[in-house]
C-alpha cells in the first residue's frame, strides 16, 4: 500500500492509498484545498474539521449535478440513437 502526502488548509497529511493512486489521490486533495480557499475567503476560517467537511460538501454537491447533466443526456442521446435505428431497420 502506497502513502502520498497532502496539504490542506497549510496542514500536512500522510494518506495511504493503493499502489498508483498517488496522483489521483493529489489531484483530488488539490480540489479540496482549492474549494477550502475559497470558503476562507468568503466566510474566514470556521475550524479545520469543518472547513475540510463543507468543502467535502461542496465538491460532492457538483459532482451530483454533473453525474444528472451526464445522466439526462445519455437518455436523450439513447432515445435518438434508437429512433435512427429504428428509422433504418430493415425489418
């Protein structure tokens, strides 16, 4: 098992991780860095657990909206795809 190092807040953590996750592991501590600036700049500092939580918060709520936009047009396109199918089958 891997361990990669993070920096949140100006804080440093050690987090382990499967073995080429370390990357992935940075990337996604660096959005949550970057979303835990951005609330200190708007509301200051609220405590270091609560920050990292609303940030977490945050991030999850995006990436909830994104997954239904992604969702909505996989129907929309499956609903086209099948009506030009339909439209060109030979049965």
């Amino acid at each position: 098992m891997a361990e990669v190092d993070i920096t949140i807040n100006g804080r440093s953590y050690r987090i382990s991780c499967k073995d080429g996750e370390e990357e992935r592991i940075k990337s996604l501590s660096t959005l949550i860095n970057d979303q835990v600036q951005k609330l200190s700049e708007k509301i200051g500092q609220l405590g270091e657990a609560r920050m990292i939580l609303l940030a977490s918060l945050v991030l999850l709520d995006k990436s909830d909206e994104v997954e239904k936009e992604a969702e909505k047009i996989i129907s929309i396109t499956s609903e086209k795809i099948e009506k030009l199918a339909k439209k060109f089958s030979y049965e």
